[in-house]
C-alpha cells in the first residue's frame, strides 16, 4: 500500500514538472498586432521600433494584395510630404511593375516581403534564402536596386528566421503600430489605434490593396505631422551598426550617432 501511494505521488510530481516546463516554452508566432512577445529570453527579435532622441517615424505598406489605391496613397503620402517604405512581394512586384515604378518615382523605398508570403518558420534556412532572393530579383528586374530591408510575411519569425535573413545581409523590420486596416477599420479608428501606440522612433503599419486606407492616409498622417512627427523611409530611420534590441524589439543605439 505504502508503495503504491509513493508511485502516485511521483507520477503527480512528474505531470507536474512536465507542465511547468511546457508552459515556458516560448511561442514561435507574435500577436495578431505584430507586437513583441512578452517572455522572450532566449529570442532574437527583428526591429519593432526605433530608440531617437527627435520624433521621426517611419510610415510603412506591406503589399500583397491589389494595387487599384496606389495611385490614391502615393497622393496621400504627397501631400503630407511623406516619403514611406513599402514591402512588397515578389509576385506582387512582378503583376504590378507599373505600380513599383510609381512608387520609386515618388521617392519611395522598396523593401522584400517575400517572394509568395510564406510562412518562413517552416522554411529551412536555405529556402528562406532563395525566396528572399528570388523577391529582390523580382524588384531588381524593375527598378535596377534590389530592396536591403526585409519583413517576414505575417509578421512570423523564430530565431532561425532572424539569424537568416540578418546573416544574408538584410535588417529585418517589423512594426509597432498597426493601423488594422486590413479589417476594413473606419478612419477614425485607425488613427486612435495609431496614435495611441506612436511614439519617437514608431514603425507603422499599413497595407494596400484595402477598403480605406488611401482615404484614411491623409487625416492620419495630419493629425501625426500636427503631434510633432517627423517622416522618413525605414532605411533612414534604423541604425546599421553599433545597436542592440531590447527585449520590446526596440533597437538602441550604443553610440550617440544620429541621435
């Protein structure tokens, strides 16, 4: 009898520990916001935001879907004297040139999004490489510069998918304020979204290929301008050496340049 009881007492203990050990184990996915994961010891993180001691933001398009509101943001964006960065697919780049080339015109980046917005955690490395290459070879093929900035479709990352894409050279980008247009959000909400969550240093999210967002871009970025901010491309908002990333995906600056 007593060795029975034992035998369930260490069963118990077991289940236990197992348990415990499972619920530390990090989770390979972000939030549907795309923001950081909040237990992330063991994680390398991409580039969530900006550490800056002005108030540049960087004003971002990831484009997967159609381009008929191209025309709409590029005006958007012009009025408010806003030059933006733009993640584009491969397959996106490659059914709309015209489009590309209206945005480079612009003065717009152009950043890789993949080439047919896979899941990069379930890519071997090497996949990854030849997808993110096969993109800027669809975006080179257009406007002669193949893209250095990347965003993992879907905002999906492990630690194999960052130490690939920034061992190929790349920075990986994601974001810290999504504006949800993708859901169809009226304007107004949007911006409450946008504007409660920027700040110095804010990468923002949006998309084409929606029902409001080139309506919507105008009012928005006003109301930021009216707040102070500043607008720039992501490859002028990052820095390129001499950063670490907390653990919010913040990227800070070990030395004071461009501060």
């Amino acid at each position: 009898m007593n060795f029975f009881v034992i035998d369930k007492y260490n069963i118990a203990t077991a289940v236990l520990i197992a348990a415990l050990i499972a619920l530390a184990v990090p989770l390979s996915r972000v939030s549907d916001d795309g923001a950081a994961p909040v237990s992330n010891t063991e994680r390398v993180l991409p580039i969530y935001s900006v550490e800056r001691s002005d108030k540049k933001i960087a004003v971002t398009f990831d484009c997967a879907w159609g381009a008929d509101d191209v025309d709409g943001i590029i005006a958007a964006l012009k009025e408010q004297n806003c030059r933006a960065t733009f993640f584009v697919l491969g397959t996106w780049a490659e059914k709309y040139p015209d489009a590309i080339k209206k945005l480079r015109e612009a003065g717009h980046e152009i950043a890789n999004h993949s080439y047919n917005h896979a899941y990069y955690t379930q890519l071997s490395p090497d996949d990854m490489l030849a997808d993110m290459d096969k993109c800027d070879e669809a975006v080179k093929n257009i406007i002669g510069e193949a893209p250095r900035l990347f965003r993992a479709p879907a905002g999906d990352y492990n630690n194999s998918v960052i130490s690939t894409v920034t061992g190929s050279g790349r920075m990986c980008v994601q974001w810290d304020a999504d504006s949800l247009d993708y859901r169809d959000l009226s304007a107004a909400d949007m911006e409450a979204r946008i504007m409660d969550k920027a700040q110095s240093g804010s990468i923002i999210l949006f998309h084409t290929g929606t029902k409001n967002t080139a309506s919507a871009l105008g009012p928005i970025l006003t109301r930021l301008k009216e707040s102070g901010y500043e607008f720039c491309p992501v490859g002028e908002l990052i820095y390129y050496d001499n950063y670490s990333i907390d653990h919010t995906g913040r990227q800070l600056p070990l030395t004071p340049a461009n501060q």
